[in-house]
C-alpha cells in the first residue's frame, strides 16, 4: 500500500500549533510564499498629499511608487526516525501521533521560538523594563534578582502603543510562566472575577489595560546592554540574561508558512524498518518599517 503522505502532512500541520496558540494573533502571510520557502508581498507607496482650499495652482503632480516586501522562510527539519510497522500506522491516528509526538513537539517549540524572535522589537523605543519587587531571576545561566512584572508596565505599554496610534483592538501580551505569577499575585488582581474574560481556546488567562495575556513557559531573552538585545533560540545562557514579555496588535506582526514535506524510505533492509523525516519552512516578521505595534517588557536588575 502506498504512503498517505497527505495524512501524516495534516496531522503536521494540526500538531503545529498545538499549545502555540499566539501564532494565531497575527496576520498570515502563506498566500504570498512563492516556491515554498521566499515570501514576496506588493505594497503601496505613500497616498496623495491633500491641500485644504488649495490656492497654488497647477498641483503638484506625484507618482506613486510601490515597494515590495521579500523574505525568506527559515528551513526547520527533524533527525530521521525508524518505525519497524510504518505501513500499520496508517491506519491508526493514535499510532501516527505517538510516534510524531515527540519529533512534533520539538519542531513546534523550534517554530515558535523563532517566531517571537523574528517579531521581536530591537529600537530602544519600543523595549520597556519591569519596575516591581525584587524576584529571583528565572533567564537559564542567569543569577541575581530581577523586578518582577507589573500591572503598572502594561499600563505604560499600553500608553506607549495608544502613542503609536496602534489599534486598540488586537493587542496581545505573550508572558513567560515566572513573571506571569509575579503579576497575578498583585492584590488588586487577586480580587477580580476573571471566569468572564477567560478564552481558554485561545490560550487568553485574562484581560488588563486591553491586553489578552497568554501565558507560555518561556516567551524571550534578552542581554543586559544599554538597549537590551533580543538573543537567538538556543543561545547560550549568560549570567545577566533578562527574560522579557512579547506585546504586539495582531496586525502589526505576520507569519507565513511554506512547505511541509515528509520524506520516507520504505522497508530498508539494513534497519530491518522504515525511515521517516519532516521539514517545516516557516517565517515572519514585524510589519511596521516603523516597528510601531510591538513593544518588549525587559527584566530590570534589582538588588
């Protein structure tokens, strides 16, 4: 029997954003990925000036230049795995998850991480610190205490995207799990009935200052340098590191899918089974040339 590869590329496909939910509060881009893997989007140039009982005649005539937007979708790929009963697992969605769970939940994680990386502001501007209480720092390799997260910083955050002119509707607070519970435990929190605003599909915990807060384990990290900087997935820890809350309006960030491909080899006699890969092509970024719309909340060093 022949592989059903488009099965096992759904089941991809749905395990992707599973726990992941922020990836839906954005705009998708997959419509303009061209050969799978680059993105290219037409945009429009500036609009016409408009004059207020015009007296200078004839106009000044202005032609309008578009620009485009390209970019290119990062290649993620898991190891090849050997099933000794592949053809059975067709059969089986159970099966098939069992055996793609864990290859799944990296690549998902990989995926994501990446995301909030490529949406990630680095203008000084647009990165807020924490101004509450001392807490033990949570960043891997870091040490020391750090403030901890407050309503007072959304509520700045949120004056500063209400400066922007950012759309009030939309707008999203991706917070790691330990500066989540910092903020959560803020007596004048504590007294809220929440159970109306909960989204528990969309991942939303709460409401506040027109923010949906998602919680996730771990969101960003960032350097302690004058203007802290976003670090790469992976990276390694460093003693200063800081952890950071991601804000954003839904509109001003996108992501774009590309190719999900499974690659097999059936029955190879030297592994007395069968072997198995996939490979993600998946990107975005921040839509704004301004970068207005996506603010990071650093931890601040406390004594």
């Amino acid at each position: 029997m022949a592989l059903e590869v488009e099965i096992w590329k759904k089941e991809i496909i749905g395990l992707l954003y599973k726990s992941n939910e922020f990836l839906d509060y954005c705009v998708k881009a997959d419509e303009y990925v061209n050969l799978g893997k680059i993105v290219h989007i037409p945009g429009s140039g500036q609009p016409s000036n408009v004059e207020i009982d015009r007296t200078i005649l004839p106009a000044t005539i202005s032609k309008r230049t578009d620009t485009e937007v390209t970019y290119t979708l990062k290649e993620f790929t898991s190891d090849p795995k050997l099933v000794t009963n592949l053809e059975t697992l067709q059969y089986s969605y159970d099966k098939v998850q069992s055996v793609l769970r864990e290859d799944m939940a990296t690549i998902r994680e990989k995926v994501a991480d990446w995301m909030l990386r490529l949406w990630s502001p680095a203008d000084a501007a647009s990165i807020l610190r924490t101004t509450g209480a001392a807490v033990t720092s949570a960043a891997p390799g870091a040490t020391g205490n750090r403030k901890g997260l407050t309503k007072e910083d959304l509520k700045k955050a949120r004056l500063v995207m209400n400066k922007q002119k950012v759309l009030k509707e939309g707008r999203v607070a991706l917070i790691p799990s330990d500066q989540m519970d910092f903020l959560l435990s803020d007596p004048d929190l504590l007294k809220r009935d929440v159970s109306m605003e909960l989204d528990i599909k969309g991942g939303v915990i709460t409401r506040l200052y027109g923010f949906d807060l998602i919680e996730r384990s771990d969101v960003m990290i960032y350097t302690e340098a004058g203007t802290p900087v976003a670090k790469n997935p992976g990276a390694a820890g460093a003693a200063t590191d800081n952890q950071a809350t991601l804000l954003w309006q839904r509109d001003c960030v996108e992501r774009a899918m590309g190719d999900v491909k499974m690659f097999y080899d059936i029955d190879k006699p030297e592994y007395y089974g069968s072997l198995f890969s996939f490979l993600i092509m998946m990107g975005g970024r921040g839509r704004r040339p301004d970068g207005k719309g996506v603010l990071s909340i650093v931890e601040a060093s406390a004594a």
